[in-house]
C-alpha cells in the first residue's frame, strides 16, 4: 500500500514537472512575420526612403522637429529628450507622453485612444499636429517634391504612384514596420534557455501570470492585449485628452481607457503612462498591480485592476522579470545625409 501511494506520487510529481517543462511558452515569443498590408508590402526601398523621411527634420514647419524628436532610438523610440508629455513645435507641450513605435506594426489601433488604425493613417497626423511638427500636408507636399532626391526614391520605391501625402504615410509606415524588438533574456529563457533570467525574476514571471494578474491586460509577445483600461490615474471627472478612448465614441464603456502599452524594452522609455506622471517601474508596477492610484471615486474602472496586495518584495521580483524584456538596441545607422 506505502509503495503504491509513493509510486503513485511520484508519478504525479513526474507529471506535474514535465508539465511544467513544456509550458507552451511560444505566444511569448515574437511572431516571424510583420504583418503588412496587401497595398504596402516591404521593400528594401520603401524601408530606407521612410527612414530618412523620419529623421528628416524638413517635415517640420520649423526645420528642427523629425519623428525621431519624439521617438527616438537611443531612448527605447520615446522622447529623444525624456519627458511627461510631448515637446513639439517651438516648444508646445503637447497634452499626452509620446509611447514608445516599438512593435507599433503589431497593434490593431494606433495612439493612447486608438484613434487611428493603421501605421499609415497614424502618419500624417503629427505632421499637422500644431503642437508637434506644425506642418500642413498642403505646404508639405510641394516642398518635397521640389527636392529632386525624393522625387527619385519614391519614384523607385512607389513607381507610378507620385509622390502624395498617400505614399509619404506609406513609406514612413513602412520603416515603422522594422522597428521591433530584438531578443531579450527572457525571450531566450522562452526559448528554454533556463540560465538566462534569475530565480527573483522567475518569481516575478510567477507573480505576472498569477497573484499580479499582470497577464490580464499585458498579455502575448508584446506584452499587450491591444485593449483600452482605465486603471484609476485620476479621480473625478476627466477632461480633455484624459477622456482616452471616450473622445472617439461617448460610450460608458470608453471613459478614461487608454491602450495598453507594450512592456517590451520598457526600462528605456520612462517615464510611464500616457500623462507621463509616473518616474519609475515600481510604481507603475504599484499602481497596475494594487489597485490604481485611486481607489475611490474613478468612473469606470477597470474590473481588472484589483488591489492585490503586492508586497514590497513582490514589486521587485516583478521589476526584476520586467527588466528581463529589455533586448539590445535595434541595429540602425541614423542617416546624417538627406535628399537634395
Ligand atoms: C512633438 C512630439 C511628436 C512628434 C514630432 C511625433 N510624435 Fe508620434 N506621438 C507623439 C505623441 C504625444 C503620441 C500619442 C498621442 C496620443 O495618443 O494622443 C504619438 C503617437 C504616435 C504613434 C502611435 C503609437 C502607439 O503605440 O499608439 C505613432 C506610430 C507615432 N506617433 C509615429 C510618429 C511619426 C511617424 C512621426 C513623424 C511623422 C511622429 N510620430 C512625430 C508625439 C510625437
Ligand atoms: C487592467 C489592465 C492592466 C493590468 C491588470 C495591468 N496593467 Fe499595466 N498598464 C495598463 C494600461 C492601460 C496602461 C497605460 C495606462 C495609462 O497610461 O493610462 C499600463 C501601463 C503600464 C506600465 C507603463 C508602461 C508605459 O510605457 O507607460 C507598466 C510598466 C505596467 N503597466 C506594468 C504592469 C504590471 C507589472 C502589472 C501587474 C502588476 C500591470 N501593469 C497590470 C493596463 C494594465
């Protein structure tokens, strides 16, 4: 009777460990391939005309703001100069922190709100934007065509189809669409390398998938469900753009949620949520994780931001496996010589 309960149970420890070791752990990893629409596939020459238009400061009004001002390499593609909201033309500040184009062409919906769809819509729009490049399409398109160098790029990159404020959008989405996130060593320990993240922030990973119900929301490779939550910033009634979702339809439902951001290469880009307002990865971690920075007296918020009771201790291990989802720097030569 001993011996048959203890073979019994350590056919079940048998088991439970080689469950364990076969966790599918592939909806972690990155997806080989970048989705891309049917009339903008990739090119070599659609990526490198978009990279130069995104760095090419003449696509502002003021000759001084580009893309990268805002999104840039050396800071995870955040503001080149780190700050709580958008710096933009002749220093407006901007009414929400600029996100990260890091795995943008994964997302179904583009800004905080979601309000535009693809890369392609999302491209004009900064470039109008008064408190950002201030430059208006009608003034835009004619400076680029007088300069004979893009003229010729687009020529090669979209030939027959001119150059228009269409294939601006598309070039640029284009170079978006390459800026995604290399291996970090959590992907490796995905990939079951078990050396390659420590045991606090395995713990962490625990915590994330469990008692944290990070998952919830940051879920799949890019640490994302692409939904909109309102997890409790502010309390009482909103205004403006802290409206989120709200802004682009009034349904109950929509008050005050914003986009879950991707968590990959995150200790790059603080500081942290769309108003900025938060400095560091514990407390973002904290205020995700124990309830939202209200508890009382926020409209519509989410069911899933509980307080789960994390200890001090339980935020570190967190941070710890958050960490582990920083990879190395894109490879990418900035260009310094642009289309005359
Ligand atoms: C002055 C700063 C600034 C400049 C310049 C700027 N952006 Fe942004 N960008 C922002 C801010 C702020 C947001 C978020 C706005 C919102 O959600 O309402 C944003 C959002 C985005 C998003 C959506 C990302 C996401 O996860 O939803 C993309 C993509 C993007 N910008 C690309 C660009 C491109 C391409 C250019 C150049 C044509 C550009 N940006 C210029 C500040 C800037
Ligand atoms: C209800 C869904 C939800 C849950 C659960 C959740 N988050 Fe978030 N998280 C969000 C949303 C939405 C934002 C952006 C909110 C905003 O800016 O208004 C965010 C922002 C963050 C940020 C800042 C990222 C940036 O680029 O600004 C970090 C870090 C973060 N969450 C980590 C965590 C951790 C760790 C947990 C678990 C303790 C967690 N989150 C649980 C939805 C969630």
């Amino acid at each position: 009777m001993i011996v048959k309960s203890v073979l019994y149970m350590m056919t079940v420890a048998i088991i439970v460990s080689s469950l364990q070791a076969t966790e599918d752990m592939s909806k972690w990893l990155r997806p080989a391939e970048v989705p891309q629409p049917k009339d903008n596939q990739l090119t070599p020459e659609r990526i490198e005309l978009g990279k130069l238009l995104y760095f090419d400061v003449r696509l502002s009004s003021s000759e001084k703001i580009s893309c990268a001002t805002c999104h840039h390499p050396k800071q995870g593609w955040s503001d080149e100069v780190p700050t709580p909201k958008a710096v933009g033309h002749e220093g407006a500040v901007g009414s929400r922190n600029s996100p990260v184009i890091l795995n943008t062409a994964y997302q179904n919906r583009q800004f905080w709100d979601g309000r535009a769809r693809t890369l392609e819509e999302q491209a004009l729009g900064p470039m109008e934007n008064g408190v950002e490049m201030n430059m208006s399409l009608d003034e835009l398109i004619p400076k680029l065509n007088a300069i004979t160098g893009y003229v010729k790029l687009f020529e090669q990159a979209y030939p027959g189809e001119g150059l228009t404020a269409l294939t601006l959008a598309k070039a640029i989405a284009s170079f978006e669409r390459t800026v995604v996130s290399g291996v970090s060593a959590f992907d490796k320990y995905a990939m079951g390398e078990e050396g390659a993240i420590s045991d606090k922030a395995k713990k962490g990973f625990e915590l994330f998938k469990g008692k944290a119900h990070c998952v919830d929301c940051h879920d799949g490779f890019n640490f994302s469900d692409g939904s909109f939550h309102n997890i409790g910033l502010k309390d009482g009634e909103l205004k403006g753009k802290e409206l989120g979702r709200y802004l682009t339809k009034n349904r109950a439902a929509w008050y005050g949620v914003m986009k879950t951001p991707t968590l990959r290469d995150v200790t790059k880009s603080a500081p942290y949520f769309h108003d900025g307002s938060v400095a560091t990865l514990h407390e973002a971690t904290h205020i995700c994780g124990n309830g939202g920075r209200f508890k009382h007296n926020v409209r519509n918020k989410s069911t899933y931001i509980v307080d789960r009771e994390l200890t001090k201790q339980e935020i570190n291990d967190l941070v710890s496996f958050v960490e582990t989802l920083t990879g190395p720097d894109m490879e990418l030569t900035i260009p310094i010589k642009f289309p005359q």
